[in-house]
C-alpha cells in the first residue's frame, strides 16, 4: 500500500471535531446521502488538500482507496486488538444493561462494538422491542464501516445508527426519549483531548435522564514525579547547548525559554524508560471525573507529596484508571508497567492484568523548565493541578505557593521535546556546523581566496545567498553566524512570522545583523525570483525539518527535494546543496507487540469484525500476500523489538538532480534468529559529497519516527537456514508515496 498514510489528517475528536461535512438530518438508513470533506497533507508540498467522502456506495461494498487510507492511519484497529480494553467494556455494559425497557445511547460508535454490546445485553434481559440503543458516529468514513459491521452481525435494525455529532441529536426529532445508559469510549491518553468533558456536558443537560447509569462509571487521573536525564534533554535546549559549547546559541543567555517545548502533556511510552528513570514519589490522584454527573469547565487542585528520595525532578509522567462498573469491580488501567506491577495500597488493581502491549493509549509527560527542580527525600512538596475543557497542566510550587519556574512568555517559540532534544544534542549540532563549515570553505577556496584564520570573517566573496528551504532555526543562525558578508534567506513555511521574531531577538548573541537574513514564509511553490531580488541561489540547505510534519514517515521530508526542483532555475551554475542526497535504509525486525496490535481480527467479544481488517490495513489473514500500509513509528517505543539483520541500503536520492521517480531492491541476508515481522524504514542524510558527515534517522535515534511495514504473516528466520528476503521499493514524485514488497527464501 502506498507509503504516504500518515500525511492524512488524523480523525477527529467525537465532539470537537474539524469536518465540514453535509449537514444531513437523517439517520444512516435514511435514502438522502451526506458528505464529509477529509483534510489531507501533501507530503512534498506541504499543501493541504480536502479529500470527498460520500456516503453513497454499493451495499457492503469495501471502501475506495482514499477511504481505506484514511482509516489505516488512525488507532481502531489497534484498540479494537486491546482484548483487555474489550473485556472490561463488555462486563461493564452488561452489568449496565439490567433494565428491559433500557434506553442506551453510544455517543463515538466507532465500529460499533459498544453499540452491538449494549443491543446484546439488552436482549439478554428480554428487552427487545421495548428498550432501544442509539449510536452517532460523525466520522463518515468510519460510520460507513460501522453500517457494514453491524450488517454482518445481524445488528442493523437493532442499533439506531447516526451520522452527527452529539451535540446535534435532538430528544424528539433522533431519539424518542433521553438515554438512561450512556456507553463512550472518546479518551485520549490524557483523557480529555478528545472532548470528553464538553461532550459529558452536553449530554447530561440534551440527552441523558438524571443520575443516568454510565459506562465507564468513573475516570481517575494520576501523576508520578520522577528523574530522568533522557526527559530533561526533551526540555532543557539551553543547559544542553551550554554543554555543546559550539558558539550557536538557540537560547541565550537572557532567553533561556525563547525556545521551549510546548506547555502540555506529551503522550510517550515510558516503559522502554524504566531502567532510565528514578521514581522520586508515590504515585498520587490528581482528579476525578464521575461520568454519570455533569462535569464542571475547569478545576484546580493543590496536592501534596511527600518525595521518597534525593534527586532532581524532571517531570510529571500521568496516567489514567477507569472504573467501568458502579461497583467497583472493573477496571482498566494506562499506568505504566512499573506501577502495574507493584501493589502499591489506594491504587486500584485491575481484574485481569494479562494486559498486551497497545499503542492507541499512552502515557503522558509534562515537563518541568529549566534544569528541573531540586529535592531531598521525605521533602513536601506542593503541585498545583488545573484542567479545562479539553487538557491537563501542572505547576510546582515553592513554600510561598509560587511557580517554582516562571511562566513563559507568549511569543516563545514552542517545539515538541523531540525537536527540544535534537537541537540540544552535541553530535547533530557538530555534524551540521562541520558540514556547513566544509561548504563555506570549498566554496571561497574554489573562487580563490586566500584564508588566513577561519574563524576570522569571510571575505565578501563568501556564498552571496544562501537559502534555508525548511523550518530549521539552527542552519538560519549558522550560516547567518559563519557568513557574515552573506545573504540569508529563510523559507519557513510552517514558523512565518514566528520564526522571523525569533531571528530578531537572538540575532545579537549569535553575532549576525537582521540586515543579512530575510524570512520569506511561504511553501516552495509561492516563492519567485522576486523574493530573492532576482539573484541566484548559492547555497541550498535543509536539514531538512518541516513544522507539523513531526509525526508523519520519513520521506515525507523529501520535500526538501521538491523544493530544490522548484528552485531549480533560481540555482546559480555552481549551487552547492545540502544534504547532498538521501538514503532510504532498512533492518529486518522482530516486533511481536507491534504485529499483535494491528492484526487482523475475526471474532471481538462475539461479534465478527471480519470486514474492518481491510479498511483499517489490518495485517495477517488477509487475501493474497496483501499487507498493511507502511506507517510511522517511534520504534523504540514499540514494546519488544529485536533486529534480525544488519542495516542495508535501498535507494537514494539524489538532490543534485530534479525530483524523479526511484527504485530500489536489496537482498537481506539475516544475522539472527528469531521471527520477522516486518521491516524498520529510514532515511540517512549524507551532508557531503565525500558521504563522510551523516545524520541518521534510524532505530538507534529516539528523535525520529520511522516507517514500519509489517508483513502479511510472520516469518521464521535463521541464519544457519540461509535465510533471506528481497525487498523492493518504488517512490512516485507525483504523489510522495514509497511502495514496498517483499519475498521470503
């Protein structure tokens, strides 16, 4: 499938969702169609896109292409793999459930579990025909997969299927009455980044009776306090750059938070960390949400915690427990490993804790600032927690209830910690400031200029225009900082406006004049002679990184290369490039967590779901040889991983030329014994053209996500088997997609 999945815009939230869509009164079964829009990223232009989606289609006919691509990209098939997730819901509703004449209402159906759940626990009771289920669902092209699951099990005249939000169901007009059993599943790893409290609110005053029954009953969110150099490198770029020492200050001195990470928390497995991390308090609740009761906007809540060692804390790693049932019996849990496995008293122990690795649940990181906050064993601490609509944010306090760090200011620049991380990491930052030294250096020297002192000023025969073609703040204030007498020009098409303040204010500590750079703030395709005052581009350089494409695969970021294509009659004769060109590597895997959580599924708590694995690019079971679509992962946060082979090349592009289409293959010979599940897909930058100054975005770098394209079935390999497999791949300019395939000998 093509490779290119995760540059669609994920689904949204249930309740604060970004779809306009057609407004249709009717209910699914209704004849009148509607229509959504689905928002899709260009990965080579960074143009967005809205993609149709109609309701209209044959019967039970599989979703188009576009449909199924959007699908694969989001995290149900994953949950719906969570047997644990499922068991506790399926106990939970059925307790629920007691009542014949029982109104439920499923606001989020997704495939329609819950929903089904809810129809099957209500006949149990001998409430067909006199209690009813209803279900919205305002995602289309998930509702339409949800009308073929519930065909196939029968289900679709027992569960009355919606397409709007919640907030646009009427008591009289869609439902007979208000629900007296609420069923929902609209959390996110922090548990309420997909609207979970405006969504509660509206229901409880439109939809629901008083003191409904809910499921889940309730919802507690914890905290942990905790030391951690790898997290304290997530935030603190200005103490990283000070051990650097390379003279590019990103933070000055003055500015230590001009560049941080964004105020919020950030989902990340944080067991791979376990061995990184010291714990230096108990576990302690920071709030709870009663479902069956309207929730308040905004809270605040001061705790106190007593610290259970020296140290220095880093950050707040959260989590959340949920009490399914009334009575307290059922639970499920996110807390990680650490605290699952221990029987710390107060904290509530699920039933079954035989709980498989997942990845659409996570926990959450809120970062300290600065150098993190200094305490000693048995010290009290106060944390001040508050939430509103939609987040969750923390502030450590001194003895006299004051913010032990100071608030940052609003035109900050705010990055994700990986970015945070990169920026402040010492052998990056050389590679980059090498490379770019080498470059300037050739460049005078083939113009025949003599150099006395390198780190003396440049003659004015340095590179006349230097062009930064991505987001990069660093190669902005290196090249501005190196060549003095050049002119810089910044692309940034994602910071804009952003970025230029932020040249502006750090443009003294690094040595260079806001009269030499000059930020354009467009995508590629806007940018004309007139931009650059129609002289010729020396130097091209990027990273490349692109603001919002983060989480997307790694070749996303040839748009680097669209751009020097687009850029191609504004190069002078003798343009130097950087990177020189890109390498599309691979390493055999095992990635048994990985494969389990986005295997094909048959039966889910009795009802077939057969007819989702192709929509949501399910792996294993499937026809043929199909495999699912390659997408991207932090690998390192993949559960149990081992590589079976060593690292091979598979294609390159070359960014001396215009953007074109590429193949490549590779026999992979396997170093180790184990089962295959899939391959690690990355991109080496070669910085140089003597290929000695590369970044590589591989496994072994936590920075990066790469593309994981598991198999259609698992393979037994061993090297005393000769075994191996050829891989091949296929990139099309057009579209930015890479498509692989595979076979085993």
């Amino acid at each position: 499938m093509p490779g290119c999945l995760a540059g669609l815009a994920p689904p949204p939230p249930a309740a604060l969702h970004l779809l306009l869509r057609g407004r249709s009164r009717m209910a699914f079964s209704a004849a009148a169609p509607s229509r959504a829009f689905q928002l899709r990223l260009n990965p080579l232009t960074g143009d967005s896109e809205w993609l149709v989606v109609d309701e209209e289609g044959e019967e039970g006919a599989a979703p188009p292409q576009t449909q199924r691509q959007l699908l694969a990209a989001t995290s149900y098939l994953d949950m719906l793999n969570d047997a644990a997730r499922n068991r506790a819901y399926r106990r939970a509703i059925d307790a629920a459930v007691s009542d014949p004449s029982a109104r439920v209402l499923d606001i989020g159906a997704g495939t329609g579990l819950l929903s089904m759940m809810s129809a099957r626990a209500l006949g149990a009771v001998g409430g067909e025909g006199r209690g009813s289920v209803s279900a919205c669902e305002s995602y289309l092209p998930m509702g339409k997969l949800t009308r073929r699951v519930l065909r196939a099990n029968g289900m679709e005249n027992k569960v009355k299927l919606f397409h709007k939000r919640s907030d646009e169901l009427e008591v009289g007009v869609e439902l007979d009455s208000r629900a007296d059993v609420l069923v929902s599943e609209i959390l996110d790893s922090e548990l309420l980044g997909e609207g979970l409290i405006p969504t509660l609110q509206q229901a409880h005053d439109s939809l629901l009776v008083k003191n409904p029954k809910t499921v889940p009953y309730r919802a507690t969110t914890y905290g942990q306090l905790v030391e951690s150099p790898f997290l304290w490198k997530m935030h603190d770029l200005h103490s990283n750059e000070a051990n650097a020492a390379d003279g590019v200050w990103l933070t000055p001195d003055g500015m230590e938070n001009i560049v941080s990470v964004k105020l919020q928390q950030h989902a990340m497995k944080c067991d791979p960390l376990e061995d990184e991390i010291r714990l230096l308090s108990e576990p302690f609740k920071v709030f709870e949400f009663d479902f069956s009761e309207r929730p308040e906007s905004q809270r605040e809540n001061k705790i106190t915690i007593k610290t259970t060692g020296d140290g220095c804390v880093h950050a707040i790693i959260s989590w959340w427990v949920l009490q399914l049932d009334s009575a307290g019996s059922i639970f499920y849990s996110t807390a990680p490993k650490w605290v699952r496995q221990s029987s710390i008293k107060d904290l509530p122990q699920c039933a079954d804790d035989t709980k498989d690795w997942c990845d659409h649940w996570k926990h959450c990181v809120w970062f300290t600032q600065g150098m993190g906050t200094p305490v000693m064993k048995d010290q009290t601490l106060s944390l001040r927690a508050s939430h509103n609509l939609t987040s969750i944010s923390y502030q450590l306090l001194n003895p006299n209830d004051e913010a032990c760090n100071g608030s940052l200011k609003a035109d900050n620049l705010t990055l994700l910690p990986e970015r945070i991380a990169l920026y402040g990491d010492i052998y990056w930052r050389s590679a980059l400031i090498t490379a770019i030294k080498n470059v300037i250096t050739y460049i005078i020297l083939t113009s025949s200029i003599h150099i006395q002192c390198f780190s003396a000023q440049l003659s004015d025969r340095s590179p006349q225009t230097c062009f930064v073609a991505d987001d990069s703040i660093f190669l902005a204030l290196l090249v501005s900082s190196l060549s003095p007498s050049s002119k810089v020009i910044a692309m940034f098409p994602g910071l804009r406006d952003t970025g230029a303040t932020y040249l502006q204010a750090v443009a003294k500590a690094n040595n260079f004049s806001m009269d030499q750079i000059q930020v354009i703030g467009k995508r590629a395709a806007s940018i004309s002679t007139d931009d650059l005052e129609h002289k010729k581009i020396n130097l091209l350089v990027g990273e490349p990184f692109y603001c919002g494409s983060e989480g997307m695969l790694p070749w996303q970021n040839l748009r680097f290369w669209n751009a020097r294509t687009l850029f191609h009659s504004m190069l002078s004769e003798d343009a130097l490039i950087m990177p020189c060109k890109g390498v599309l590597k691979l390493c055999a895997m095992s990635l048994p967590d990985l494969w389990r959580s986005r295997r094909s599924l048959k039966d889910v708590e009795g009802f077939d779901h057969l007819v989702v694995n192709e929509t949501l690019g399910a792996c294993g079971d499937l026809p043929g040889e199909q495999q699912g679509p390659c997408l991207p992962y932090y690998v390192w946060q993949c559960g149990y991983t081992k590589k079976l082979s060593k690292v091979y090349s598979l294609m390159d592009f070359n960014f001396s030329e215009p953007i074109h289409s590429c193949f490549g293959k590779t026999k992979i010979e396997f170093a180790d014994a184990g089962t295959c599940h899939g391959f690690a897909v990355w991109i080496d930058w070669v910085l140089d053209e003597k290929n000695s100054i590369v970044i590589s975005t591989g496994p072994d770098s936590r920075y990066w996500k790469q593309g994981v394209q598991l198999l259609s079935k698992p393979v037994e390999v061993n090297p005393a088997d000769d075994s191996a497999a050829l891989v091949e791949a296929s990139f099309d300019p057009a579209s930015g997609n890479i498509v692989f395939t595979s076979s085993f000998s």
